[in-house]
C-alpha cells in the first residue's frame, strides 16, 4: 500500500512539472518571434512587450513554487499517516486509516489540478491581452 501511495504521489509531481515546461515552451517561442528584427516593430514598442512578458513569466513561477510547496507539505503529511497505519490495532482500523490516506491524496491531487487549470486559464487570458495589445 505504501507503495501505491508513493507512486501515486511521484506522478502526479511528474504531472504538476509538466505542465509549465509546456508553458515555458511556449513562451520562448512567442518571445523570439516578437523579436524587433522579425516583427518591423519599433526597439521601444518590444522593449515594452517583453516586459510585460517577463513579469508574466516571474509572477507565474512565483505561483507555481507556491503551488509545488502546497504540494509538498501534503505530501510529507500523506507520508507521515502512512507511518502510522503500522500503529493500527485491527484490520478494520488498517482499512479504515487507509481509506482516509487514499482519500487525502485524492484531495491533494484534485486542488493540485484544479489550481494548475486555473494558473492555465489566467495566464492564457494574460497572454492574449499581451497579444492584443502589441498587435
């Protein structure tokens, strides 16, 4: 069952770094092609453009560490309980102390994909805004 449990977990950190590399990606691609030299745009006009995305860029690492820490703490706590279901005194205790664990880790891994989806759809609103304005 712990075994289970750490494989579980290991995924779905897999997962939650998988996703803002996509993004990251993504980005440096938006940023060379907005490159002065590409685009006829004026040095200034850019300038101003990559700022703009280079804020983007931090504010959304800042989340993400934030959501990585979130993850973390959770998953120390799942490990913790884990330990103690060798506490247990019966098997109705084990079965009962392993639902909980399978539950918390359904918790954790729901926020951890609600709240990625949410920082998706808000930079991708960011994104286009950027876009539209530099258009």
């Amino acid at each position: 069952m712990i075994d289970m449990v750490f494989e579980a977990f290991r995924k779905a950190s897999e997962s939650t770094m998988q996703m803002p590399l996509e993004i990251y990606r993504g980005w440096t691609q938006q940023m060379l092609s907005s490159h002065p030299m590409a685009t006829g745009m004026s040095f200034d006009w850019t300038r101003a453009l990559q700022r703009r995305w280079s804020e983007l860029v931090v504010e959304t690492l800042h989340k993400h560490r934030e959501s990585l820490d979130a993850a973390y703490r959770s998953g120390i706590q799942l490990i913790e309980q884990t330990f103690r279901v060798s506490d247990a005194k019966s098997s109705e205790e084990v079965r009962r102390m392993s639902e909980e664990l399978w539950r918390k880790l359904l918790d954790v891994l729901k926020q951890q994909s609600e709240s990625q989806v949410r920082d998706f759809q808000n930079w991708a609103a960011r994104s286009i805004d950027i876009q539209r304005a530099s258009a």
